[in-house]
C-alpha cells in the first residue's frame, strides 16, 4: 500500500536535557492520525520535495484549450460541443489515455458493445475491429492524478494537438492566453 503525501514541519524543540533537536512533525493533526496509521516508529523513510503544481500555469492551459475552441470551425464545434470534450479528445490524441480492449465472439456482437459504450461516457473515443472494441479515455489532469512535470508534458502535447487542429502555432496560442 502506498503512502498518501503527508505534508510534515521542519522545527526545533528542546528536550528534556535542554538540546536543541530538530525533527519533522506533521502540519496538522489530521496528518498526524495519517502518518501513525503509515509510519512505523524507528523506521527509515526517504524524504522527497514535492512541488506543487504551479495554479498560474494551470489557467494559462485552459485558457489556451478554450482560445482553441473558440476557433473551430462549425463541423469541429458540431464534434467538440465544450472545451472540455475538445481537451479530453486532445489528451487522448496526445497519448494521455487510459485504454482498454474487450474481445467479443464476432464481429456483430463487437457492434453492439460498441453501440452500448458509446453513450455512457461521451468523451471516450470508442472504435471496434472484426471481434475486438477498443475504449480510449482521456487521463486525468487533476492535481492528484499528475505532478507538476505531467502536467507540463501533457500540456504541451495537447497544445501541439489543439494548435495542429486549428492551424494555429503553438506560441502564437500561448501568447493569445497570456
């Protein structure tokens, strides 16, 4: 089981000796409860900085995907009706995608399970060959789902897909956000 990020205080305490001794103690009690319940007393752990994503770059990217939008053209709006589904469709392009492959017995059946799926999430991009049905989903960007350096790589890949899709290039895009 995986640790859940515990955000930990470097400070200064004084033992009983009078000694200055410096230690790591959770921020709050709630990562307190968290790290008794992950943490063994005595045991070693490697500690890694963990950078947050930076929030100004994050808005700057959705204002980008919706300047993007805001310049499709009327068949391009028809298949993106939102940003939103514009952004998903572009990570799933971009290879940000979650896939997964069922086998059916024949090909009609393969038909009818894409039929199904199709509808229950409007996002994914579902597709089928012979006896086989493909589901691509679009990775989540949220904050829990990719640190800062994904973030960033699957920015630029979807703003390379958005600024192809629209003849755009890409810095002429960021700079339009800016």
């Amino acid at each position: 089981m995986s640790i859940p990020p515990i955000v930990f205080r470097w400070t200064e305490i004084v033992d009983e000796n009078g000694e200055c001794i410096q230690v790591m103690r959770p921020h709050t009690e709630a990562f307190r409860r968290m790290a008794v319940e992950h943490y063994v007393a005595d045991e070693r752990y490697m500690l890694v900085e963990h950078e947050d994503r930076s929030m100004k770059s994050h808005r700057h990217y959705f204002k980008c995907v919706s300047l993007a939008w805001e310049n499709l053209n009327e068949a391009q709006l028809a298949q993106f009706p939102t940003p939103e589904r514009l952004r998903k469709w572009a990570l799933i392009k971009a290879g940000y995608r979650d896939q997964r492959t069922f086998t059916c017995a024949s090909k009609a059946e393969a038909q009818r399970l894409a039929a199904f799926l199709a509808p229950i999430d409007p996002d994914a991009i579902i597709s089928f060959h012979e006896a086989s049905v493909i589901e691509l989903k679009a990775k989540s960007q949220n904050l829990r789902a990719m640190d800062r350096a994904e973030f960033q790589q699957s920015k630029d890949a979807v703003l390379g897909v958005l600024g192809e899709l629209i003849g755009v290039d890409v810095t002429k895009l960021l700079k339009e956000a800016a």
